[in-house]
C-alpha cells in the first residue's frame, strides 16, 4: 500500500469514526480532497449554515439533558456533513422528541422562545427538512422507517407554535432571538467560533455516541447559557474522548477565525477555540453517588 493510499485510509477511518458514514464514502471524500488529516469532517462553509446547527446544539443538549439513548447523544445516529448543508439520522427513540425540541415555539407569558429560531419543518420524499426562513441553511432529518411520521406538538394553551403561525418569514420574538445569537457571550468573534464548535459537533453523532454507550445516558447542558457541557460515566475517559475530538479537527482553526484569537489553556477536557469552549468531562457512575442525573447550569 503507498504512503498515499495509507493516508487516504487513516482519513476515512476518522471520517467514518466521527459520523457513521461507510468508510467507502469517506474514503472517496478523501481521494477527492473534501476530507484531510487536519480536517477529516466536513466542514459547513456559510455562517448562517454554522448559526443554525449550533442552535440545534444549543436547543437539544438542554431539551435532553439525561433523556438520550444509547450512542445518541442528541438524538442522532448517523450525520452525512456538506459544505452547503447536513443530513442527520434520527434514532427512532428520539425522533418525535428531537422534532418538538427543535420547532420553535414561544411561552406567552414570559415571551421566550424556546427551540431554534425561525426553523420551518417541510416533508419531503420520506424525509423532513429543517430549514431557516433567511433560506441560507437547511438540515436534513432521515428516518430509519421510511414510513414515520412524527408526532408534532399539538396546541396547547399560553404555548404559539410559531412555526406553524409563521411559516415563510421570523416572528417579532424569533427575529430579537436571531438577532441576539449572533451578539451572545463576549460579542461577534466570540460567537463566530462558537458557531464552528458546536456546528462541527452536530457533524460528528458517532464519536460523541460513546458517551451514552454504558447506560443509556449522558448529561448535557450549556454553562451560563453559552459553553456546552457534556457528562458522562463509565464508557471512555476524559482525555481519551478530548483527544478524539481533537484528531477529528474539533478546533482546526479555519481561516474565517481571526488568528488573533488565542485559544486560552483550559482544564482537562476543556476543547477551545479562541474564546469559545465546548467541555467534556468523565464523572463518578451515580451507583456510587457521583454524577446526579440531570443537574447542571442551564
């Protein structure tokens, strides 16, 4: 085998390692140059494409908590990553709740909403289609029944649908919320990189899966609103999953991240780019009173 040949394999080894695709997908990714060693993923090219997966990530990880299954962390088993889009294969367990998760929807009386701003939902030939009212990004949702079809939230008193209300353009409070991700933590850089993190971990179901694998269930939730946490026992260790993250290119820094922005030395299992970090961390099993089931800092 040439030196070439080995490289392409090793490639598509971490290719299929990180997203479940077959390893004869990826390894045709690498002989075309879409996938290298620095950075054996695909990455989303547009910011508004990056937006939007992150605030699946955002949405999900507090929506499940300790609620996963085994291998889906958030409700994925599988992702087929494009520059211009994602196609993402629900874990039939979660399907209907990753739907209600992810549909935004808005608390009357407190006028917060919950879920990911300005997401429509369209079917489309035994898939859904989760897209953005800008137009500029899309997710592909897959089922493994062909014939499924989820169970949408239904009405219900103090709760507007607002998918449902609006469907081609953001309400008021989605439009405030969009506009309010894109200023959150310390301000634009910040978000921008926080934006490749948690897109690029949408991109990556299988490697994360390892986590829920010896029971069932991990912990995640976002630090102060912002940094994603991820908990978990008895499967993988801290520093060996970090450094997984870290040969699947977690943190490659792109170009569209200033090269001023130094990563900041951070804690075992803290993964940074620039500002922005997405934590994981091995706790105690619960059978021996360590890691409490659902606690954490939303």
């Amino acid at each position: 085998m040439s030196r070439r040949t080995d490289n392409r394999h090793r490639v598509a080894t971490l290719c299929r390692e990180a997203t479940g695709l077959a390893h004869h997908t990826c390894l045709k990714w690498a002989a075309a140059g879409l996938i290298t060693r620095r950075q054996p993923v695909p990455d989303a090219d547009g910011a508004a494409q990056r937006a939007f997966e992150a605030q699946m990530v955002y949405a999900l990880a507090n929506a499940l908590r300790d609620d996963q299954r085994p291998d889906s962390l958030l409700g994925f088993t599988r992702a087929e990553p494009y520059a211009d889009g994602l196609v993402l294969g629900l874990h039939p367990a979660l399907a209907d709740r990753v739907l209600g998760t992810l549909l935004p929807h808005m608390d009357e009386a407190l006028g917060w909403v919950r879920g990911v701003p300005g997401l429509r939902l369209t079917p489309h030939g035994g898939e859904w289609v989760c897209t953005s009212v800008t137009g500029a990004a899309m997710v592909r949702l897959v089922h493994p029944d062909a014939d499924w079809r989820p169970r949408l939230p239904p009405h219900a008193d103090g709760v507007t649908q607002l998918w449902r209300r609006n469907r081609h353009r953001a309400h008021p409070a989605e439009a405030a919320s969009l506009e309010a991700w894109s200023h959150r933590g310390s301000g634009p850089d910040w978000a921008r990189s926080q934006d490749w993190l948690l897109s690029r971990i949408l991109r990556r179901p299988r490697l994360l899966g390892v986590t829920c694998a010896a029971h069932g269930w991990a912990n995640t939730y976002t630090r102060g609103g912002t940094d994603l946490v991820i908990e978990w026992c008895c499967s993988v260790e801290t520093a060996e999953l970090a450094e997984r993250l870290r040969r699947s290119g977690l943190v490659h820094r792109p170009q569209h991240v200033g090269e001023d922005a130094r990563d900041r030395p951070g804690f075992p299992g803290e993964i940074a780019m620039g500002d922005a970090v997405v934590t994981v961390r091995r706790q105690s099993c619960p059978v021996g009173g360590g890691l409490v089931r659902g606690r954490g800092v939303a």
